[in-house]
C-alpha cells in the first residue's frame, strides 16, 4: 500500500509553547484517519504541518513519499479548513466560481477554466444538493450552506487524499449525518484516502476506520477494534467512553 | 466647440489614450486590493513617487525620463513595504505609514534642498493629463502591456490569493510571490497613474471604480468588468468636462468617480429593499 502520509517525530512549537511533541503515524492509500482529542491538544496545530501552513517544524514530513518542502502534487490533496473566519461577505463571488477554484491546482500557467471543468463544478454541485445555489453569492449564505460549498470546492478535483479540519462545526444534525456518509461512500467506493480532524468523539467511530488520539502527543494510534482492546485505554478513558468511542458494540 | 473638434487635438487624443491606459489597470489591480484590504498601499507608494520625482527633478530629469528614477524607486518600496511588514513585527498599516512617510519627507527635503517649490512638483501632485508627451505616452502603452499581460498569466491565481491565502497555498499557488507581485504591478500603475491625477489622487483611481463595481456585481469576473467600465467613464468623462469647463482633471476625475461610486451605493440599497418587500 501506497504512503500518502509520513510523520516521524514531529515536533511544533507556537512561539515558546510546544503545540505538539514527537509526533509519529503514518496514513496508506485508502485509509480514513480520525484525529481526535480535546481543544487545544493540537489537532489543527496537525494539520496545517501537515500542508505547510505551520513553517516551524522538527521532524520529517512527506506527502505521497515527497518530503513536504519540495511536495508539488497540489492535485492530489483536497483540504477543507476548520473555519474561513466569517468569510468576507464583500467577497464578490459566486458559490460556482469558489468551487470553480477547487480546480487550479492542477494547472499549468496560464491556469485557465475549459468547459469540461464546468461539468466537473456543476456535478460537484449536484452531488452535494447544492445546484440551486451556484449563482449565489458566497457571502450571502449560511453557514451551514458555506461550509457545503467549500467542501464542494474540496471534493472537485476528486482528490486521492481528503483533509478536513472540523468540518462538521457548522452543520446541523440531518447534514451532518448525511455529510459523514458522503465522506465514508467516497472512502469505500473511490478508495479517497480520509483524514479527518473532529472534536466529535462520539461519532467517528462510526465511519473512520483508524483513529489517532492527541494530546499534544499521540495517546493512541491504530485501528477502532486495536483502541476497543487495548487496556492502556481503559485506563485512560474509563471502560464506558472507551466503547462510546470504538462504536464496536 | 463640439465633441468632435475636441477629439482632433493631438494633446486631448495623447491624454485621453493615457487616461484609458492606466483607467484599466487602476480598475483591475483595484479590485484585488480593495478586497485584500491592502487599499492604502496605493496611497503609500504614491508618497514614495513623490519623493522619486523630487530625487528626479534634483537630478535634473525632466518628462518621461523622470521614470527612470520614479520606477526602480517605488518598485524597491513596494518590496520594502512587503518586507517590513513579514520582518519586522509590524502589520502591514504600519508598513505603509513608514515608508509612505519617509517618501514624503525626501520629497521635501530633496525640493528645499534643489530648487524651492515649483510649478513641476505642483504638476505631479495633483496631475496634469493635458501635458503628457508623446514620450510618457510611448512609456505609458509599454507598462500598460506589461502589466496586463502579467494579470492575464496569473489572474485565477490572483482570484485564488484574494479569496483564501491558505488555501491559495494548498491549491500550489506561489503566495509569497504572488503577494510581490500584486506590489510590483501597483508600484508600476502608480508611477504611471501619477501623471493622470496626481500623487494626491491616486489611491482614490485604485479604490472608486473598484469599490462601486463592488456594490452591484454579482460574480469575480463582473466586478472586475465593471470596474473597468466606470474607471474609464470617470477617466474619460472627468478629462472632457475638465477640458470643457477648464477645471483641473485629476480631481474632476476623482469626483466623477465617487459619483459612480454613490450611484452604486444607493442601486444596491434599492436591491436590498427590493429584496426584502
């Protein structure tokens, strides 16, 4: 199996505050990763590492076998970021052209839209249930609707390896639910490589089929049925929220 | 004396093309500035041409080859005011306000120190469009090519940087570069737009068109045409009404554009009241 993720011994600092320490896991080709763990254990710290949003860094990090400073395959990657921060509802585009923007990274200079991208857009945006909004204006929806529109944008390019930062936070239950399933059936079916950050412990279990627990370190990294018996996090949890999580009874 | 016999001076012809020129690019680099709330580094660089047509007027240049001074000077400022704003804990409204500021006095300096206070400076404070030569128009058509051509090749970039930098970065967008460039092709339309309405006026060219296409377009691609459109109505309209009435045409530009800027305000309140009756 190929090696879409590899982090060995990572280390972040925020100025003089260890965000994260010694970190070490590695993600294969079709794998769907939960990463969870409590505010401020470093989840986001994580991912913006991973992609080179965090230049502070001690360790090796390499994305599909390139270490991550010299990594080009944008196209491969598809990242959904926690929040934009209330995106700027100036911002004059249309819910099409965002996602439209999913698609760039794998041009060429100068990167210019053809009609087959179009399509490309437009059955993003129908798989999502979202057509109806294309010629919206981004900053005039809701935050439930962004948040579909900038997973659309994530999804367009049909990425082998999917990113997605909290991407739950603004959605509501029945979404939610539906959001999950969309991410699993591409999982199973497209063989898209997930990783996932969340706070939603209780839910993952549900779908992803590894987990890593952090804390600022790794308190466990291996697969549900590996976390349901491992006594260590027994220990650590309690027997009953260990099986809350591992959603293997 | 009719349009028609206005549009046959060679002088009016010389500034009308200039005026549509730079109109266009003021208009496109606009849009991104406005939106990347980088509005005031116009205003910057446009202290800092001040002080370079000073340095040039001490050097004893005159016309168009005051540019070779005007050009490599806002340039490295450009660059500056990107630097110090990464490096030197500073935001970027502090960036500008240095380096705007040291322009300015320069400019002063070098003036008192050359030859006191003249009717050339005046002239590039406040613009004068009517007495552009064919030289500065030649110079004006070369940079105008350049810098449109430079759009054109990274544009969806461009989009991409001003709608999310990270995920700019994620998409395999060259941020940094882009964000020097965005700078590099400000400081080249300032210079050159410095002679359309003057040092004074040129924030104002770069932020008016932009800003009131920003409250009626709907779309990227929109608002950047509309943009364009009421740049060149100001540009345009302002040069024949300056000339017609004998005002002077850097601030008869600036006013019209604020008047296309009103006209866009109070369409989108009535879209929005519309909206919600």
């Amino acid at each position: 199996m190929q090696e879409l993720i590899s982090v060995e011994q990572l280390t972040c600092r925020h100025g003089a505050v260890e965000a994260l320490s010694d970190i070490s896991f590695k993600v294969t080709a079709g794998d769907y990763l939960g990463i969870v763990g409590p505010n401020g254990s470093g989840k986001s710290t994580l991912v913006r590492a991973l992609l080179g949003l965090m230049p502070a860094y001690q360790g090796k990090i390499s994305l599909f076998g390139q270490l991550r400073d010299s990594f080009s395959a944008w196209e491969r990657l598809g990242y959904l970021p926690q929040n934009m921060g209330p995106l700027n509802p100036a911002f004059p585009a249309t819910v099409f052209e965002v996602v439209q923007l999913g698609l760039l990274a794998g041009k060429g200079l100068p990167r210019r839209f053809c009609r087959h991208d179009r399509k490309q857009v437009l059955d993003m945006l129908e798989l999502l249930g979202i057509e109806h909004l294309q010629r919206r204006m981004i900053g005039e929806l809701s935050g439930g609707q962004q948040q579909r529109a900038m997973l659309a944008r994530a999804l367009v390019n049909n990425p082998e390896l999917l990113i997605m930062d909290e991407p739950t936070a603004a959605l509501d239950p029945d979404i939610r639910d539906r959001f999950y399933e969309l991410v699993s059936q591409m999982n199973k079916d497209k063989g898209t490589t997930v990783l996932l950050v969340t706070h939603d412990t209780g839910t993952i279990g549900q779908y992803a089929s590894r987990m890593l627990y952090l804390d600022k370190k790794v308190l466990f990294f291996g697969s549900f049925d590996e976390f349901c018996h491992s006594p260590e996090m027994s220990a650590f949890f309690g027997e009953h929220s260990q099986h809350l999580i591992c959603h293997r009874h | 004396m009719t349009i028609f016999e206005l549009f046959s001076y060679g002088f009016i012809q010389r500034a009308l093309l200039a005026g549509v020129l730079i109109g266009v690019l003021c208009a496109v680099l606009g849009v991104f500035l406005v939106l990347r709330r980088l509005s005031l580094i116009g205003d910057g660089l446009a202290h800092i041409t001040f002080g370079s047509v000073a340095l040039a007027l001490f050097a004893g240049l005159q016309g168009a080859a005051m540019l070779l001074v005007s050009l490599p000077v806002v340039l490295l400022a450009s660059l500056g005011i990107l630097k110090l704003a990464g490096k030197a804990r500073l935001g970027g409204d502090a960036a500008i306000g240095i380096v705007s500021s040291v322009g300015v006095s320069l400019g002063v300096l070098l003036t008192v120190l050359g030859r006191g206070y003249g009717v050339d400076l005046f002239s590039y404070l406040f613009g004068s469009i009517l007495a552009i030569s064919k030289a500065e128009l030649l110079v004006a058509g070369g940079l105008f090519i350049t810098v449109l051509a430079l759009l054109w090749l990274y544009y969806n970039d461009l989009v991409a940087l001003t709608f999310n930098e990270e995920l700019a970065a994620v998409s395999g967008i060259r941020v940094r570069f882009l964000n020097g460039l965005l700078a590099a092709l400000t400081a080249l339309t300032v210079v050159l737009a410095m002679k359309l309405v003057g040092v004074m006026l040129i924030s104002a060219l770069l932020i008016l068109p932009a800003s009131a296409a920003l409250q009626v377009a709907r779309g990227f691609r929109m608002t950047v045409v509309l943009s364009v459109l009421f740049s060149l109505l100001a540009v345009v309209g302002g040069i024949v009404i300056s000339f017609l009435l004998n005002l002077p045409s850097g601030a008869t530009i600036i006013l019209l554009a604020f008047l296309l800027f009103c006209v866009g305000y109070l369409f989108r309140q009535l879209q929005t009241v519309k909206n919600k009756s």
